[in-house]
C-alpha cells in the first residue's frame, strides 16, 4: 500500500509538471523563451532577475526564480553578431517540493539581412543540464506515517537541447514588428523516477513549441503600445497569452534622465486536450517603469477559471528585474545599427 500510494503521488506530480512552467512577463524572459533572443538587444551585458509566486493560499505554492546573462560575444563585419548567454533557473511546487532546476548555456547567430541593421535574423541554441527531485518525507499515507521506502530515487539529472529562430524589421526609429519561434526538449528526455535496468518507462518531457511576435507602434511623442502574444504547445496543453503594454515616457523634465512608465493588460487562455481546462485562465495586470539602462516590472495574475474555487482568484505575484550595460555606446552609434526594441 505504501508502494502504491508513493507512485500514486508521483505520477500526479508529473502529470502535473507536464507543462513547463513559464513567466507571465514575456518581455522579461527572452532567452527562457527563444534562446534566438540572446545577444538581441540593444547594449553589451544584458542582466535578468525574475521570481513568480503563485497560489500561495493553498498548499504551498509554487515559486519560481530565474536568473540569466548575455551577451553580444563576436562582431561578424558591421552589423552581425554571435550571441552568447548563461541561465539558471529553479521552480519549487506543492507539498511535495517538487522541484525542478536547471543551468543552461545558450548560443546565437544575428545576422543583418539588409545591410544597415534595420532587418534582423536570428538563430539560437540551448543546452541545459536538468534535474528534478522530491521530498518523500512529506508523502503521507492514510495511516499518517511518511512514505520514505518507494523503492525510487529522490533526484533525477538529464540533459535538454533547445533551438529558436527569431526576426525582427524596424519600419523607422520609432516603429517595429518581430516573431519567433522556438522547440524546447528536442531530444525528448526520460523524466521517470521509476527507471531501473530491466525496463523502461515512456514518461518523456513533452516538446514545447513557442510561436511569439509582437510590435512597437508609437503614438505620439510621449505615447506608444506595445502589444504582443505567445502561443504555446505542448503534448495535450496549448496556451495563448495576449496583450499590450501602454508606454508614457515623459518624465525625463522631473528626473533629469530618460524614464518611462508602462501599465499593460494580458489574457491568458488555456486549450487542454485531455483534461476540461478549456477556456480563459486568467488576466494579467503589470506596471513597468525603465529608468536610464535598468527595467522593473511587477505583475499579478488575477485567475479567472474554475481553479478560482480554491485560489480565491489570486494567481500570483511576478517581479522582474533587466539591468543593460554599456560599454560601447560611441563606437557602436558609428555603426548607426538600429537594434531591436522588443527586446524587454
């Protein structure tokens, strides 16, 4: 019975974690998105911190933190590139402490396709050292003792290959369009705790296509939107997250240095098909404010869907922090590149 009950969890945790779990800032996690995103962006060190907090009033929650680094690595003549980047990343869910981490390195080519750097092409590819694990402590029975002799691991570790290609044009200096696109788990690993020598079981992390774009209109001199969307799908889950951020931007008269404030709006649809999770899962509510190189964003997910029963309607809080740094400004302005705006 012990036995029974611990695969029991087990398997429903997975089931569960099927999909990946993902960031409602889609400007904010660029190269967890695509990694074709690294190195596009309009500086020499890009420096990202995310942390999302979801459905702490029941269970334990789930929480998540990511942080990641890229970079511009080797100019290829006057406007192409090769992008390289780092991340780290861990996500904590439940009562089981369920938890998934990885470290990733990822790789880019940027390559200008009209000369003058208004029309860009990327391609990217990631590679990450992955790893769950669980704490069988906390697995209790209907006899109430903890069910620690499964007879299973409690960590498993597999590699994950990711690739991504994006696109971006700029109409002027102040208006532009992009997409993208981008396959996580390509190799498909085993993410079974049961695996042993004598079989095997088929529990595979799904792959997880991305299909992402958006725009830059602006509006007037101190007024622009910028809307956007991802669709997602992977296994029997697809997802479809759309929205716009509205961008003012004059503040530069009170703080003396370039400033904008943003407040935007998502909705979030969820399209399962094996399970009845159909319909809108939640919207989405962020206040955005960029002051000289450095980017803050605070969102939280208000859940609309029949989840709401036991969240009280409360998704969960998201923070993100992108810091760019500067190094080439002068030089990189000779080369009057346009770099793309969508990159936050």
């Amino acid at each position: 019975m012990k036995h029974f009950y611990t695969v029991a969890m087990l398997l429903m945790t997975l089931v569960l974690k099927a999909q990946d779990v993902h960031f409602s800032h889609i400007h904010a996690s660029p190269t967890i998105m695509n990694p074709a995103m690294t190195g596009l962006f309009d500086g020499d060190l890009r420096l990202i911190l995310n942390y999302r907090s979801q459905w702490n009033n029941f269970t334990k929650g789930y929480k998540t933190f990511a942080a990641s680094a890229d970079t511009k690595l080797i100019k290829i003549g006057k406007h192409d590139f090769i992008g390289a980047g780092m991340q780290v990343y861990k996500d904590v869910a439940g009562d089981l402490d369920f938890t998934t981490s990885y470290g990733a390195l990822s790789f880019s080519l940027l390559k200008s396709l009209d000369g003058h750097g208004r029309n860009f092409i990327s391609f990217g590819l990631q590679s990450s050292y992955m790893g769950n694990s669980v704490n069988y402590n906390n697995i209790i029975a209907h006899d109430n003792e903890p069910l620690i002799e499964g007879g299973a691991p409690d960590r498993i570790n597999f590699w994950d290959v990711s690739a991504g290609v994006g696109w971006f044009y700029a109409l002027n200096k102040y208006n532009m369009v992009y997409a993208g696109l981008s396959l996580s788990h390509i190799n498909e690993p085993r993410v079974s705790f049961f695996e042993n020598n004598q079989e095997s079981t088929d529990i595979l992390k799904y792959r997880n296509l991305t299909i992402h774009g958006g725009a830059d209109i602006r509006l007037n001199d101190d007024m622009s939107l910028k809307p956007n969307f991802v669709f997602k799908d992977q296994g029997p889950h697809r997802e479809i997250l759309i929205g716009s951020f509205w961008k003012y931007k004059k503040l530069r008269s009170k703080l003396r240095q370039p400033a904008s404030l943003y407040f935007g709006g998502w909705v979030r649809w969820y399209l399962d098909q094996k399970q009845d999770v159909r319909g809108t899962d939640a919207f989405v509510f962020a206040i955005r404010f960029d002051y000289k190189k450095m980017f803050i964003t605070f969102s939280f997910d208000a859940n609309i869907s029949s989840l709401r029963r036991v969240s009280a309607g409360n998704g969960g809080p998201e923070l993100s922090i992108i810091k760019v740094f500067d190094y080439e400004k002068q030089r990189r302005r000779s080369n009057k590149v346009i770099c793309p705006a969508f990159r936050y």
